[in-house]
C-alpha cells in the first residue's frame, strides 16, 4: 500500500477540540485519530436524521400509492358502468332487430325499415343500415 503523505493545517480551536476528542477514545496519535473517523464515518453520521428522511419518503411513496387506489377504484367503476351499458345496448339491439325482421316479413320498404330504425339506432350509436342489414341477413338465415 502507496502511503501519501498529506499536512492538514488546523486552526488553533480545532486542534483543542481535536487534542480533546483523542483523549476521550485514548489515542495520542493526530494520524491514527484521523483513520479511526475516517474507518467510523458512517457511525458518526445522524443516523436520526437519515430515518427521518426515509420516514419522509415513505410517506410520499404511500400517498402515491393511495392516489394511485383511488385512481384504480374510479375506473375500475368506470368500466362496470360501461359494461352494463353495453350489455343494456346488445339487449336493446337485438330487441331493434327483431321488430326489424318482423317489418321485413311484412314486407315494409327500405325507408320504412330506416324510419322504424332511425330513433333506436341514434340512441343506441350504430348506424341505421347496419341494423337492417343484420336484420335482413337473420330474416334471411330464418327462413332457410
């Protein structure tokens, strides 16, 4: 090991405090003395001051994750809400084209079947021809 040779200059307060922290471990050397702070900094660190910091996170990082919850909860009810609408939506559809496929079978025109179509389809937000064509395709499937 390469040993280089360094000269701290201390003022003289800090070489009373320095003669007087070496006297309480019992140590006379400066050199040793400066090796033995240098081996136990991390011992001589706040460590009080390092779990208040942790603390800290830890406190931020749990307000994330209930932000988070509560972001999770509301889509969560979001996407009941939406699939009960669209489970409402095929139900009212099927409901459209069967009146569809009874106005077919009474042999209705195509502007019939669109006027009878319109208001649902709107409401429902398909398109009014693709109801009828659905309609028409299982009136169609029925009668073979």
């Amino acid at each position: 090991m390469t040993q280089i040779k360094k000269c701290i200059i201390f003022e003289e307060n800090d070489v009373g405090i320095l003669e007087y922290c070496m006297n309480q471990v019992g140590m006379t050397s400066q050199s040793a003395f400066i090796r033995f702070l240098l081996r136990n900094f991390n011992d001589f660190r706040d460590i009080n001051k390092d779990l208040r910091s942790i603390d800290f996170e830890k406190k931020e990082l749990l307000n994330k994750i209930k932000v988070l919850e509560d972001k999770e909860i509301k889509l969560k009810e979001i996407n009941k809400i939406k699939e009960k609408e669209n489970i409402e939506n095929e139900s009212q559809i099927k409901i459209i084209i069967d009146i569809l496929k009874r106005n077919i079978k009474e042999g209705k025109t195509i502007n019939e079947l669109r006027d009878c179509g319109k208001y649902c389809a709107l409401k429902m937000g398909v398109e009014v021809d693709s109801l009828i064509a659905k309609a028409t395709k299982e009136y169609e499937d029925e009668k073979t």
